[in-house]
C-alpha cells in the first residue's frame, strides 16, 4: 500500500514538473511541444486524483490556454467550460481561481469577435479577483489587461487607457521591472499610444519592451516578434517606410520558424506588410500579402470574423484604387 502511494506521489510530482515545463515550452513559443507536456499530466492527474479533481481543471485551463495560442477554437471552449464547472464544484461560484478560467473563456469569445460575452467574462473574473484579491495583485493585473484589451480593439481608447496603466504598475510593483509581463504590459499600453497618434510615446514604450523580451528570452520568441510588429506600424503609420520593412519582416521570419504557416499572429503581419506596400503603391506585392492574410484569416478565424472583414475591406478597397 505504502509502495502504491509512493508511486502515485511520484506520478503527481512528475505531472507539476510537466506543467512547469509546458510554460517554459509556451513563452518560447514551441506550442506543440507544451500541449504534449500539458496532455501528459493531465492524463496523469485524472488517473490518479479522478475526472473531478481540482488539478484536473488547472491542467484543463493549461491546456485550453495553449489550443487558443494555435487558434485550436473549437477545442478551448469545450475545455474552458469544463475547467470553469470543476473549479466552481469544488471552491465555490466566487473562488479566486474561478477568474483564470473566466479571464480565458473571455479571450476566447474576444478573439471570435463575440465582443458582449468577452466584456461580461472579463467584469466577472475582475470583479472575483478584486473581491478576494484586494486591488493589487496579478489576478487583477491579469483582468484589467483583458478588458482594457477589448475596449482598445473597439476604439474605447478613454476606457482602456487607465485600465492598462494600473495593470502596468501592479505588474511592476509586484512582479519587478524585469518580467516578461511587463514587456506585454509595455506593448499593449504602447498600441493604445499609438492608435491615438501619440508616437513618440508609444514608441518609447514599444523599445522598452523590445529590450526586455530580448534580455530575457533571446531573439526567436513571440514576445520579441510582437514587439517588431508594433514598431513597424509605428513607422508605417508615420510613412517611415523604410524604416517599418524590415521590422516586419523580422517578425514575419520569427513567427513562421516558431509558430507554423498557420497561426492568428500571422494574419496581422501579412496584413501589416500588405498595407506597407499599398501606402507606397507596390500594389503586386500589397496583393500578394492580402490574400495571404485573407485566406489563413478565413481559415482560423472564419468569414465572418470582424477581422476577416476588416481586411477584406482593405484590399477590395485597393483593387478598386488599382482600377
């Protein structure tokens, strides 16, 4: 009996050790690598610990987390739902804990465009996390990041401003200046700076972040990737061409070698490098990256998504130009 027990504790170790692993192989951006890891032991918890335990729902949240980043949709809903049930079953409706999968399911909903369901996901998980957390904490950074994310998307730019400047500063003060989160931090403020054309201050921000994920995780990672686009479309919206090409491209490099021919991140740079080309009319090599960013956007996200749309309008808009 004791044998049994020790045995099955090993297990358990082994599967925390894989989930540690799994968030290693996430932040480098080998995706696959990290689902495996995430499916390991989460085999390993519900043999061990049942289909109902609480570990069960962490490794379920882990591993919807990860088929999101791969645009894998129709498996994080099913996954998120069931996280979000086991957690609510076994701590309660108002459990700090419950705000994770909560905070996930709304990125969900965000991404599908389904933009009422995210603000009403993101305000439920915030307000649990405030209510349990207290105002500083990076359960609550965490929530007023998403919503201060979906308010940017929508223009809501009055909104989202305060909101990513105190998720910013709890990360800063809980976490130090030197964590990859605060290079997001950084990024996601510096986009708000520069939808409103206040360049010189998101550019500021958008090098710090650059310098920071570089530091901490080397060249070939999403973080750095993001961090290149956003300083290409700061100087394509200033018409720094020349300037804004090869930021693109390097992330366009990084973002294939790390994440595949197929992911979201992709259809944002080939759109940004067909509008590059379009402001200088280049129309052949604007058209040949529209329709890339058009086809994978169909693909992952559907025709009907309001990014599809977006750049489908974008390029019928220039082909009417080119006429």
């Amino acid at each position: 009996m004791k044998k049994q027990i020790s045995e099955q504790n090993i297990k358990l170790i082994q599967a925390a050790q894989l989930t540690k692993q799994a968030s290693r192989s996430y932040q480098q951006g080998n995706y696959s690598k990290a689902i495996l890891q995430t499916k390991e032991a989460l085999e390993i918890r519900k043999n061990i610990l049942g289909n109902e335990h609480i570990d069960v729902a962490v490794s379920l949240n882990h591993l919807a987390t990860l088929y999101n980043a791969q645009a894998n949709y129709s498996e994080v809903e099913n996954l998120l739902k069931q996280a979000i049930e086991l957690y609510k079953k076994n701590l309660g409706e108002q459990h700090p804990y419950v705000a994770t999968p909560l905070n996930n399911l709304a990125l969900l909903y965000n991404a599908q465009g389904k933009y009422y369901q995210a603000e009403s996901g993101f305000k439920e998980a915030l307000a649990i996390s405030k209510k349990n957390r207290g105002e500083e904490h990076i359960d609550v950074a965490t929530a007023l990041n998403n919503l201060a994310l979906l308010y940017n998307g929508q223009k809501r730019y009055t909104q989202a401003e305060p909101l990513f400047k105190q998720s910013l500063e709890i990360r800063k003060k809980l976490q130090g200046e030197g964590d990859i989160e605060v290079a997001t931090a950084l990024n996601n403020l510096g986009l708000l700076y520069n939808y409103q054309r206040r360049y010189s201050e998101a550019e500021s921000l958008f090098k710090q972040a650059l310098e920071l994920s570089r530091k901490l995780l080397g060249e070939e990672n999403h973080y750095v990737a993001g961090s290149l686009n956003n300083l290409g479309t700061l100087y394509n919206e200033q018409r720094q061409f020349t300037e804004a090409e090869p930021f693109y491209q390097k992330a366009l490099v990084i973002y294939q070698k790390i994440l595949g021919e197929k992911h979201p991140y992709l259809i944002q740079t080939f759109s940004n490098l067909a509008t590059l080309y379009n402001n200088q009319d280049k129309y052949p090599e604007a058209e040949t990256f529209y329709q890339q960013a058009i086809e994978l956007s169909k693909e992952l996200l559907g025709e009907n998504h309001p990014n599809t749309k977006k750049i489908m309008q974008h390029y019928l808009s220039m082909k009417y130009r080119m006429s």
